[in-house]
C-alpha cells in the first residue's frame, strides 16, 4: 500500500520520501511474512529429516533362512539314497534268520513225523522209503522260506520306495515355505525402500524450499538497497543537507 495520495510522488524530494517510506513498509510487512515462512519452511526440513533418520534405522537386516539347514539336509538325505539305489540282502535281514530258524525247525519236524509214519507203515524199520518221505517233507516246509524271502524283499523294497517319497515331499515343502519366507522378506524390504525414497524426496523438497526462501530473502534485500541508494539523494535534498 503507498505511503502518500498519488500525486505526492511527483513531488521532488519529497515523491523521494514517500518511495523510501514504501520500501520500508513493504520490507516489514515481507520480513513478517518471511519470518512466518521461514518458521513453516524449518520445521518441515527439520520434521523431513527426523523421519529419514527414522527410517534408515529401521532398515531390514540380511535375509536369513529358517529353512536353510533343513532343505540342505533333506537334500543331501535324498541324494544319498538315489545314488546307491535299492538294494537287499536277505542274509543280513534279522526277520529272515527269524524265518529261517522257523522254518528249519519246522521242517525239521515234518521231516520227523513223515519219517516216523512212513516207517510205522513198514513194521517199524527204518528204509529209503520212509527216508525219502522226510526229505520231501523237510523241503516242502522249507520252500515256505523262499516265499518268505520274496515277501521280506517286496517289504523292503515299499520302505524305500516310500521313503524317498516321504523325503522328496518333505524337501518339496521346506522349498515352498522358503520361498514364502523369501517373498515376504522381499515385499518388506521393497515397502521400506519406498518409503525411504519418499522421505529422501520430502527432506530434498524442503531444503529446495528453505534455500529458495533464502535466495528470495538475498534478492529482496539487494533490491531495497539498491532503491535505496537512488532514493537517498533526494531524501537528502529534502531534508536540505548539501551533497
């Protein structure tokens, strides 16, 4: 707002009084403003930089494995037991020596009894005959043992086919829960680095403020000066003092 009625400013010397007047007001009014600007402008600065240093505190550590040891075991269990495949020794088997010594007892006595009621039939006496009707026996009850063999090994060969599928799912679902564990340490870690871009650009942004609230502040007060410096001639005319 000017300082004096219009035509005042056509006034020499005093037109001189009035502009100094005007830049003086416009100068308190721009520092009140200034000031007020400059107390929003520091407190977001200050508010920017308290939430960057937050953030770069918070970031997450390294990914670590809770699956690791276990996927890396499963594994190795697994490549163990394909490498050396299938194989069953039935003489090493402690349910076949129990079949065994089953079975021999038994045709032991079958041999026995067929011996005993081959002879009775004969009057008593041992002959080829009844020999040979014990033998027959004895190997009639042992073949049961061939078939238990065949069984023993059916057996053992469902144990390790089921326990390399018992492995392969297990080691299946420790790489499913790896790779969830791994996706959400990844989405984490994506959030925090976009909120940390964001606070970098909020901090940025109000520096570029407050330096641009400086560099205005700079400017306005070399312009009062130079107005000033023109001004003042003629203030001093005004006011009589020789120059």
């Amino acid at each position: 707002m000017a300082s004096g009625q219009w035509w005042e400013y056509w006034i020499p010397g005093w037109s001189a009084v009035r502009i100094t007047q005007d830049v003086v007001n416009a100068g308190k009014n721009y520092i009140d403003n200034r000031k007020a600007s400059n107390t929003a402008t520091t407190n977001r600065v200050n508010a920017a930089q308290s939430n960057l240093n937050s953030l770069k505190s918070q970031m997450p550590g390294a990914y670590k494995s809770e699956y690791g040891s276990q996927i890396g075991s499963t594994q190795s269990e697994l490549n163990d037991l394909t490498k050396k495949g299938f194989s069953y020794d039935y003489t090493k088997d402690n349910a076949y020596q129990q079949y065994k010594n089953r079975y021999t007892r038994g045709a032991e006595l079958a041999s026995e009894d067929a011996t005993a009621q081959a002879a009775g039939k004969t009057g008593g006496y041992g002959n080829s005959w009844a020999s040979t009707n014990g033998q027959t026996a004895y190997q009639s009850t042992m073949a049961g043992l061939s078939n238990a063999v065949d069984d023993l090994y059916s057996q053992a060969f469902d144990e390790y086919t089921s326990k390399k599928n018992d492995l392969t799912t297990r080691l299946e679902a420790l790489q499913k829960q790896e790779q969830l564990a791994q996706d959400a340490y990844n989405t984490k870690l994506n959030n925090y680095y976009s909120q940390l871009n964001n606070a970098q650009a909020e901090y940025a942004d109000a520096v570029g403020e407050k330096q641009q609230n400086t560099a205005n502040k700079t400017k306005f007060w070399g312009n009062v000066a130079q107005v000033g410096a023109m001004a003042l001639p003629w203030v001093l005319r005004a006011m009589g003092v020789p120059i």
